[in-house]
C-alpha cells in the first residue's frame, strides 16, 4: 500500500478512534468521581464506539493496513480500558468484602473451614462427636 493510500485511510480511522479515546477520558473522569450513572452512561458510549472503531480498524487491516500512528494509539487505549477494568474490579471486590463484613451470609449446613459440619442447634446447645 502506498503512503498515500494508508494517509487516506486515516481520517475514516482517526474519528472513531477519537470518539474511543474521549470515551474513555469522560469514563474514567465518571470513575474517579464515582458517579455511578455517569459510569454508565459513558461505559455503553464507549461500548458503541469501540465496535465501531474495530469494525473500521479491521476492514482497513483486510484492505491493506493501518497507519503506524493509529495502530499504537489504539493499543494505547486499550491498555487504558484494561486499566479502568482492573480498577473496576479491584473496587467491586472491595465492597463485596465490606458487604461480607456486614452482612455475614448464613451457615449453609455445608463443612466449615475447620472441616467440621456447620450446624443450627435448635435447642441453644452444643454438639460434638
């Protein structure tokens, strides 16, 4: 492909990578301010314009490729959404740990982690074998 069919392919390739990029900008903006309805309007934003910019991405890379510039802002911002996933994950593990602390879950009559078969006594008692 010649230079100047690859920088023709760069505008149909720069918009919806500029979309991507401001997406997530807008919502790790909405995560750090833990927004909850704004984190989710920017995540099904983002959602939209990532499968746009790949359907484009791979209709260019079929077609003969991908400028180098693009390429590796693409791989930038992919690097970033796996970040914000990381930071995502990380803090609703954090809060299930909180909830556990505060709401314990009730014994499933399943063995404990001593080994020993969690039991209700009816009766307030005791049992041991």
């Amino acid at each position: 492909m010649t230079a100047v069919t690859a920088s023709s392919l760069s505008p149909e390739l720069e918009q919806p990578l500029l979309a991507v990029e401001a997406a997530l900008n807008q919502l790790g903006d909405a995560l750090s301010r833990r927004d909850a309805a704004a984190i989710e309007q920017h995540a099904a934003e983002l959602h939209q314009h990532l499968a746009s910019a790949v359907q484009r991405f791979s209709e260019a890379a079929r077609t003969g490729g991908v400028p180098a510039a693009l390429r590796n802002r693409l791989v930038r911002a992919g690097g970033l959404l796996a970040a914000q996933r990381e930071t995502l994950a990380r803090g609703n593990a954090s809060l299930d740990r909180a909830l556990d602390v505060l709401i314990p879950s009730e014994p499933t009559g399943l063995y404990g982690a001593s080994g020993k078969a969690e039991r209700r006594s009816s009766s307030g008692g005791s049992f041991q074998a």
